[in-house]
C-alpha cells in the first residue's frame, strides 16, 4: 500500500506541543462497556495508556502522518478494532487515511449541510435508532427509498455514510459494542444499481471493510428485490468470511417485523 501524505487539517489537532499528561487521560465509556471492552478487546487502563503513548509518538516519527487526528477517541477507534494489537491498529490507521484520500471525491468534505446530503438526511435514508439493540449495539436503520436514483448520485449517498458512521464513532460506547445495521431495500430499483460503476463500488466494499474502524456486529439486509441479490452477492464477495458470517438477507416481510421490533425498538423503517 502506497501512503500519501494526510495533509486535511480541517479536524486535526497539533501533534508537536501536545502535553505529556494528555496520554493519561481516561475513557468516556460507560461501567457496562467497560466490562465488555476487557473481556473482548482486552483493554483496561493500562492497556489504553500504553498503546495511545504509543500511537501518537509513531505518528509523531512518520513523516507520511502530517496534520491528522491523534486525541484518544481517534486513535482508541483503532485500538479497539484491532483489540489492542499496535500493529494492527497502526495498519488498519493507514489504510483509513489511504482510503479516504484514494476516493476523497466521496469521502472528504463531508458537510452535513450540503445540499443533496441533507436532504438524504432528513428524508431518512440512513439514521440511528435511539435504541440500542440487546447486547447494546447501536442499530443503524437504512431505508432505500429516499434515495431517488435519478435525483442523487454516490457522492451524496457515500457521504450520508460517512457523516453517520464519523459521527457515531464519537460516542466510544458505540467503539467497544459496536453497530448492527438493518438495511430494507424494498423500495430498490435497477437504476441503483448503476449508479455506482463496478470498480469502485467493489473497492469502497473491500477497502471499507479494513479502512474505517467499526466493529460489525450484524448485518440484516430485508426485502431484498432479485436484482439486488446479485448485487449482493457480488459485494459479499468483495468482504471477509467473519462479515459474511455475520450478515444475513431476507425477503420475508415477517422477518422485517421481528427486526424492527427486537433491534430496532419498534421504530419503522
């Protein structure tokens, strides 16, 4: 993987300068995350001291890492992905930034604001239930139908994406217990299909996957029209075994009923 140097500043914070005692401060999770981030990801206060020391002074030695995000919930995103292994955090960190700026048509500049986002936005296409699921997994709800494919391109939906998925990896609950997303395409025609050529969208899958530090817990795709089955079976293939295990498709409108009930918290999508 070639590294170019990340030179977007818009949300960074200063590497040099920073204060030594700014690499002991705690987490903001909750006392039931907790629990789950030591018996999952092994992460205590110990292991979060050192590894963040350890992030932010191999960011400080890379001359390829320039003005990005180095505060504790940034770089715990990766940590906890890769439950604490350095390496694979640091991996993982260079491929989010690589990714980002190979496609950064679709995901930089990501104002909510825009026109076309926001109108995704407030239509619903992609919102998070107030809900969490049973495990305490942010559920994510996507509804294809605001999506008009003759009205919006894959600018505006990839951003609607990477707004939502930024934003609530803020919240480092959401880091540790991770997401379960519920997508309905009933409302899904041919033309969506074509809205993304076939390169980039098996890229963006692939790469997604290994870039952008989120730990998927469930994936529930429902009523799937035909068309669409194709075209998720071309993207699985584009993904991990461990995701594929943990992703299922339907067509049944019972089981959309129980999905929205038990993860959902009863809110229609």
């Amino acid at each position: 993987m070639v590294v170019r140097p990340w030179t977007n500043n818009r949300h960074g914070d200063e590497i040099h300068g920073e204060k030594e005692d700014e690499l002991l401060r705690q987490t903001s999770i909750s006392e039931e995350a907790a629990r789950v981030a030591m018996r999952e990801l092994r992460e205590d206060e110990a292991a979060r001291t050192h590894c963040i020391g350890q992030m932010k002074d191999w960011i400080r030695k890379n001359k390829d890492l320039q003005n990005i995000r180095t505060d504790n919930n940034f770089l715990l995103r990766f940590l906890r992905s890769k439950k604490f292994s350095l390496p694979m955090a640091q991996t993982m960190l260079m491929k989010y930034l690589n990714l980002r700026q190979t496609f950064s048509h679709l995901l930089m500049d990501l104002d909510y604001l825009n026109g076309p986002v926001l109108e995704l936005i407030n239509n619903g296409y992609m919102f998070p239930s107030p809900v969490r699921d049973k495990y305490g997994r942010r559920v994510i709800l996507y509804n294809a139908g605001p999506l008009d494919p003759h009205k919006y391109d894959c600018v505006a939906q990839a951003k609607v994406h990477m707004i939502t998925y930024e934003t609530l990896l803020e919240d480092e609950d959401n880091q540790v217990f991770g997401f379960h997303h519920i997508g309905d395409v009933k409302a899904g025609q041919a033309a969506h299909i074509t809205m993304w050529s076939v390169t980039e969208i098996a890229t963006v899958f692939k790469w997604g996957e290994q870039s952008v530090p989120m730990r998927h817990k469930e994936i529930h795709i429902i009523n799937i029209p035909a068309p669409y089955k194709y075209v998720y079976d071309f993207c699985a293939g584009r993904l991990s075994q461990k995701i594929k295990e943990r992703a299922s498709v339907s067509t049944d409108t019972e089981n959309r009923k129980i999905r929205e009930s038990s993860a959902s918290g009863g809110i229609s999508i």
